[in-house]
C-alpha cells in the first residue's frame, strides 16, 4: 500500500494526524503530485495548520487547468480556514464556489461537505428558517450518496444546530442515530464530534455527572483523530463543566488552553472568551470580564455577526457584568436587544434565559409588579427544559417576596435550593445566596404582611410542589425530591424515602410500605418507599401521589412528541431500527411495510425490476 492510498485510508476512519505522518515528505510522481498535496493540506486544515492549508492550495487554484473536482476540494478548504481565522464572509463565499464547482462534477461527497458546513453558517446569520431550506438538499445528497459516514455527520451537523436551537432532546436524538451508525463504520472524528455533541447537551441540561463521563471519552478520540476543532470545542466544554460545578481554576484552565491549541481568532475564540468572562465575573474580577467581553466586541465586522451562537450569549454576560456593577437600568436596556437577537436566531433557550434575567433585574430595581408578571409568562414556557431556569424562577420571587417580609419567599428559596443542589450548580447556588441575603436586608425598611393561615399556605406549597414535579417529569431525581416535601407537609406518611438502585437490583420493601416508580436516570431507577399512616384519609393521599406519577409519565411522553414536531428533520423521516440510510416518502412505507411481512409466514408476489425479474410466490420466514 502506497502512502496516498494509506493517508487515505486513515483519513476515511477520522485519523488526521496519522493521516499526515503516513503521507510523509516525499515528493509523489507528477500525475499523483496535485492529489498528494490537497490531501495534505485537508488534513492541516483539520489539524488546525490554517496558514499552511492556505498556502498549498491559494497557488492551485490559479491553474487553468485544474478540475472541477479539485478546485471545489482547493475552495472547501479556503472557506473552512477563512471562517475558522473568523472571516464569515470570505469564509461563505469560497463555501458556495466548492458546492458549484462539486456539483459540476457530479462530486456529490465534496458538495455535501460544502453544502453542509454553509448549512450551519447560515443558521448562525440568518436563523432556521435559511438552514432548513438548505438542508432539504443536504439530505437529498445524504440520500443520494448512501454512505453510512455520510448519514452520521448529517445526523450530527442537525444535532449542533438542534442544540443551538435550543431543542435539547432532539439533538440528544441525532446523536444516539450517530453513534449507532458509527459503531458499525468506525470513525474517531466523527466519534469525537458527537460525543463532546453529547457533553454540551448535558451541561445545557444540568446533567453534570453525564458531562464527566462524556468528557473523558470526547477527550481520548480527539486525541486520536488530532482534529484540533474537535479538541478546542472538548477543552471549552470542559471548561464550561468545571464553572458549573465550581472548579473555577480547572475552568480557566481548559478555557486559556482552549484559546491557544491551537490559536483562533473566529466564532469559537469568542465562546471561550465567553466562558473566560463569566469564570472572571463570579470570581468577582470584573476588569478581566470586561477586558473578555471587549476582545469578543473587536471581533464583530459586522451587525450580522452579533447574531451568531458565541455573540449573542457574550451579549447575555454583559448584562449579567453591568448587574454586577450596579448599573442595573443599563442591563434592563440591554435585555431587549439580547431578546431580539434570540428571537431573530429562532434560540427558543437563550430567550428563556434573558426573560427570566430580566425579571430579576426588575425585582432588585424593586419594580416587583413588572417582575411578577414577567414570570407569569416565563413560567409555562421552562416546562421539559433545564431544571436551573426553573430554579432560577423560584429564586426570584424567593426574593421578591422577601424583600417584602412575606415569610412565604422561604419554601420558595428552598425549592430554588434543592433543585441547585440536585443539579450541582455552584455558581447559582451562590448567586442564590447572595440574592437572598440582599432581598432580607431589604425587608428591614418595609413592614410585614400579615401572614397567612397555614392551611392557605400548605395549600399553595403543595401546589407549587405539584408544579414543579410536572415541570420537570424528565428528571426522576427532582421529582422524587418535590414529591417527598408534599408528603411531608400532608403529614399523611410514618415514613418516605427515595432508593436510587441499578438495573436488575432489587432494594427489598418493608410489608406495610408501597413502592412506587418514579423514573429513570441514566441506568439507574429512582423509587419511592412509602409507609402511610392507617387511617383512610392518609392511605388515599398516597394513592393519589401514585396517581400523580402515572400522570407525570404520560406528560413526558406528550412533550417528546411536541418537541419531535418543533425539529428540522421530522422524527418520521428518521432511521429506524439499525439503518444506516435516510429513507422518506413512498420508499420509507414500503420498506415498514416489508419488514411487518418478514415477521409473519406469509405468501408473497415479488414484481418489478429489482435485479431479477421475478413473478412467483415466496415464503418470508421469521427472522
């Protein structure tokens, strides 16, 4: 095997530094010279070697003679150099040259490649409505082409853009389609690309345990791919990990590494400048957040670039700086603009975030009225996405009420507690802190409420409690936590316990105690152990948190199925069982079709002209 031919094998399995070393330095014979050298300078490109790809392929392009196939491989690694080094413009602009000159070709690999990476651009400068049109042909290439790796890095790219959507679930769904393709056609890139994918889902979602084990293992194939936006994005999101479990040295540690293997001056320079200012901020060194915040600013060339993913969350931490600061008016200002840019970005999440900032803002500028309403219309919207948004809400009228006297900010402030505490979020439980102990030092200069009966306030603690284990249905821990504070105060147990166990085992239940199921976490399954009092009234208030639960179960279901409908890529034009294609249309009804016969014993007639012709009956077997 010569030294293309094995680049090129190692290349297909997502080796890129091997990939290199095996292509060496020798100078190849004349009619393989232009191959060799755009294989390397691929393959530097993905090593992060920007300059150097750039500089092989710049004097390429200006031969006549060049074909199609080989310019559009020369302009595709122009794009993705120029967007890397943070030129959006230059960066589109050579994209869109590749796609022409592929689809010229009749390369309809290189014009997926292409087409697929402007594909992402274009949701970061024009939101999802441009990117969706853009993928109906990206799939139909995907279609066309067949290959299983093609399928995967398709699956994968509407992953990123799911996620930036905030559409965390469905992304969490691309990715599980990926890696089932990629278990049977290897690839360490692509490999790696998914399971950071995987790592940046579970920090949005507060699933800090998964986060650790996914890091370790992004971690190990990206250092067997060498692909350096893959070890950049990996060291960012480890990054982003450390802040929320309250590592802040571990996370400027991964963030200044981040910024420098290799350097980067793009998009991606940016979010780790982001991640940067707000380590600085809660370790309350607010020049180096603001010196942060304004090396992302100099970046911007144009309005449109404040719309893309790292910018406007950047947006986001200038207002939490000029909290910090005082200037609490200047922040209100800026919420509105950060809204736009959400809503424009179709960034469901991000608009989540700034809404429920601003309502804080508003209640510590003792504008309480506009805060509360405000969080009526967040409240609905936080259902099925992270719980700290959730928490975060609790967190505010904790301290709107506080900063009244009203004693009932407490179950509140707890609850805001708990769900920081269960998701492990340092950096909020000490925001929580701090705000609440400004709230009651507020509440010196005000007199209190007359309190309320404590029938009305169990009554409305329940029903908070209630709410919240609905909001959260996907996560069992936290609704094991709500539900045992609501049989506290029912006061209708002798005892209550939640039992996490792993598959199979068996946690045994004393005679007089109901066990109930409240869900999944990972391979783990939380239950209640109940022991109601005697009486009838308290055995019938334990049946009805039985009956909660089932509720709660039916309500996931319903919502994974809301979020399904709301994808670029609707759920019934997925791969099924263990397929590796996309199938649509006529086509996917007849192969449903076709497997419900193969699970019967059946006669069938086989027409048409599949291969052989062929008009007689056949047995299909059980397979």
């Amino acid at each position: 095997m010569d030294s293309l031919e094995n680049a090129h094998r190692l290349r297909r399995t997502g080796r890129f530094s091997e990939a290199l070393l095996a292509l060496g330095e020798s100078t190849p014979h004349s009619n393989a010279r232009v191959a060799v050298q755009l294989l390397r300078a691929e393959l530097l490109e993905g090593l992060g070697q920007y300059r150097q790809a750039m500089a092989i392929v710049t004097p390429l392009l200006k031969s006549a003679r060049l074909p199609p196939l080989d310019k559009s491989t020369c302009e595709y690694i122009l794009g993705r150099a120029l967007l890397e080094e943070g030129d959006t413009a230059g960066g589109i602009h050579h994209l869109q040259r590749s796609a022409s000159h592929a689809q010229n070709a009749k390369a309809f690999e290189r014009a997926f490649a292409a087409q697929s990476k402007l594909m992402v651009v274009m949701l970061e400068q024009s939101g999802p409505g441009a990117a969706a049109a853009l993928l109906t042909e990206v799939r139909q290439l995907a279609i066309r082409l067949g290959d299983p790796q093609v399928t995967a890095k398709m699956h994968l790219l509407v992953a990123e853009m799911e996620a930036k959507r905030g559409l965390l679930e469905n992304a969490r769904r691309h990715c599980t389609i990926a890696r089932r393709i990629l278990a049977s056609s290897p690839n360490v890139y692509l490999e790696a690309s998914c399971t950071n994918l995987c790592l940046a889902i579970s920090v949005l979602l507060s699933q800090f345990d998964d986060g650790r084990s996914y890091g370790v293992r992004a971690a190990e194939l990206a250092e067997q791919s060498g692909v350096a936006k893959t070890r950049r994005a990996i060291l960012a999101n480890m990054g982003t990990l450390s802040y929320e479990l309250g590592d802040f040295n571990s996370a400027t540690g991964y963030f200044e590494s981040a910024l420098v293997v290799p350097p980067t001056q793009g998009p991606v320079a940016s979010a780790i400048l982001d991640g940067l200012a707000r380590v600085h901020l809660i370790q309350d060194r607010a020049d180096s957040c603001l010196a942060d915040l304004d090396q992302i600013e100099s970046s911007i060339q144009t309005e449109q670039d404040r719309l893309s993913y790292e910018h406007r969350y950047a947006a986001l931490t200038r207002v939490h700086l000029l909290a910090w600061q005082g200037h609490i008016d200047e922040a209100l200002a800026k919420t509105d603009m950060v809204l736009d840019l959400a809503a424009r970005a179709g960034d469901g999440l991000l608009h989540k975030q700034v809404q429920l900032t601003k309502a804080e803002l508003l209640q510590r500028a003792g504008q309480i009225p506009s805060a509360m309403t405000l969080i009526a219309e967040i409240v609905p919207d936080l259902v099925g996405v992270s719980p700290e948004l959730y928490g975060h809400s609790e967190q505010i009228l904790a301290c709107a009420l506080a900063s009244t006297g009203d004693p009932a900010g407490q179950a509140h402030h707890d609850r805001a507690r708990r769900i920081y505490h269960a998701i492990g979020s340092v950096p909020r439980q000490r925001q929580l802190a701090a705000h609440w102990d400004q709230a009651r030092e507020a509440a010196r200069s005000v007199d209190a409420p007359t309190p309320e009966p404590p029938d009305v306030r169990g009554a409305r603690q329940a029903l908070h409690g209630i709410a919240t284990a609905f909001t959260h249905a996907s996560r069992p821990d936290l609704v094991a936590a709500e539900l045992l504070e609501i049989l506290n105060a029912a006061n209708c147990t002798l005892s209550a316990r939640a039992i996490v166990q792993s598959a199979g085992a068996t946690v045994a239940a004393d005679d007089d105690e109901r066990r109930l199921s409240v869900g999944f976490k990972g391979d783990r399954e939380i239950q209640l152990f109940i022991r109601p009092k005697p009486d009838i009234e308290s055995v019938a208030s334990v049946s009805a948190v039985a009956l909660l639960l089932d509720s709660l179960h039916e309500v996931q279901r319903g919502r994974a199925e809301r979020e399904e409908r709301a994808t670029l890529w609707p759920i019934e034009e997925l791969p099924v069982e263990d397929e590796r294609s996309v199938i649509s249309g006529r086509m996917r009804e007849l192969m449903s079709y076709a497997r419900r016969i193969a699970r019967t014993k059946v006669n069938v007639l086989i027409t048409g002209e599949s291969g052989a012709r062929s008009s007689s009956a056949r047995e299909c077997a059980p397979r």
